[in-house]
C-alpha cells in the first residue's frame, strides 16, 4: 500500500480544485490532503483517485465525489471529540475524514460484503472506528445515541424519524433527500420537539436502500 509523492502531488491539486469550489472549512481541505484516497479504490480506478468524481468500489456502490464528501463535512461542522453517526460506511473514505478531523465514528453499513472488507482495512491504515455496524441505517444506532452529528452518505427518499430522534439539542443531521436527484439537506435539533431545516442544492447520490432492496 504505497503513498507517494506522485500521489501526494495529486491530493494538492485536488484539494486546490475544491477550494475553488467552494470548500474553506481549512481543517476539511487538511484533512482531504492526508488521506490516501487511491487506497480507498479498487486497483484498476486508482489512477482516478484524485479527479473530482464518484467512482465504483463493488457491491453495485460508489466512493462519493470528494467535493460532496468535503461539503457534507463541512455543514456537519465537526469539533474534536464529537459523536458522529454516519450512514452508509462504503470504501470507509468519509470515516477517515471524520476521524481525521477527531470524531469519535460510529458508521453503519448495510452490504456486507464493503462492511467486512472496510472493517479490515481502515486499521491497516490507523483510522480507527469506534465501532463499524452492520445494519440497517434507517434505524440509526440507539445504543449510543444521542449523536453531535449524524451524515448520511446515501440519497434518501424520505428522513428517517429515528436519526432525527437520536440527534443531541445542538447536532445535526446531513442528509441528501429525494429520490433521483437530491437536496442536500441540514437538520439542526433546537429542542426536544423542534429541528430548523436547511437546503444547499442538489447532489446524485447512490439510494439509501430499504430492508428487502
Ligand atoms: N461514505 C461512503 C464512502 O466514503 O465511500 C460512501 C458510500 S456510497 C455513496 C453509500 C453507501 O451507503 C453504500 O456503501 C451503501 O451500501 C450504503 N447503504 C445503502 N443503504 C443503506 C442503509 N439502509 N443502511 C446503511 N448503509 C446503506
């Protein structure tokens, strides 16, 4: 598992690609330029690992396109120490920003064929999970919520009622709603009843599928 300069050359030029985007959260882009990306990809994509797009990485899913990862990162607004929730684990790509940016990740993942293969691989690269599920993240994860944040890395047809219910007052929820295209959507907890919503655009994301998809 070689990371080299060359690679190295290329994390830069793509962090410099998503500032002009419109990423600025300065530890999201730090992180974005640490981690191996091409690790995260089967072999044959690697040499697309750096270029701003989604790509496949088995079991019909995708690694997301860095900027949706950096963007979602970005309005979960991430401190140190955090309790975050992410649905829908994939290559384990989005847990290592997390982890880089010093959240305690609970992931879920409902393929168990990425589950098993991503739980091998993140150690070997020191990310550390607190705890890989695997499961159904339509349910969230109760054991140990409530949850800072929550991210949601699959597109959703509706919002799941248990992420809202295991969201802190304070924390928020990420989550892409809609059905072939979806917006990205920001649910802030205000009180024990109450959420503020907030829309930032469209986004394709692969489906948050059901039990019996
Ligand atoms: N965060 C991932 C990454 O960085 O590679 C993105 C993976 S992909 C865009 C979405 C993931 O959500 C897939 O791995 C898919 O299997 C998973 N998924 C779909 N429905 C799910 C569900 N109900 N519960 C948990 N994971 C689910």
């Amino acid at each position: 598992m070689k990371d080299t300069f060359t690679h190295k050359g290329m994390r830069k030029k793509l962090v410099e690609t998503l500032k002009k985007k419109g990423i600025v959260d300065v530890a999201v882009l730090d992180a974005i330029n640490t981690i191996p990306r091409h690790l995260f990809m089967d072999s044959g994509f690697v040499d697309h690992a750096y270029i701003d797009k989604a790509f496949p990485i088995g079991a019909d899913q995708t690694i997301s396109q860095p900027y949706t990862v950096a963007r979602q990162t970005e309005l979960l607004e991430v401190k140190r120490g955090d309790k975050i929730l992410e649905i829908g684990t994939g290559s384990g790509y989005q847990t290592a920003v997390l982890l880089e940016l010093g959240a305690v990740v609970f992931s879920i993942e409902r393929q168990n064929e990425l589950f098993k293969k991503t739980k091998l691989f993140l150690p070997k690269l020191g990310y550390r999970p607190k705890k890989l599920i695997f499961g159904d993240g339509y349910i969230g994860y109760k054991t140990e919520a409530p949850f800072d944040g929550i991210i949601v890395t699959a597109g959703a047809p509706f919002v799941p009622k248990p992420l809202m219910s295991q969201l802190k007052i304070g924390g928020k929820l990420i989550i892409p709603v809609g059905d072939v295209l979806q917006i990205m959507t920001v649910f802030t907890r205000t009180s024990e009843t109450e959420f503020d919503k907030e829309e930032f655009g469209e986004y394709r994301f692969v489906p948050l599928l059901g039990n019996k998809e």
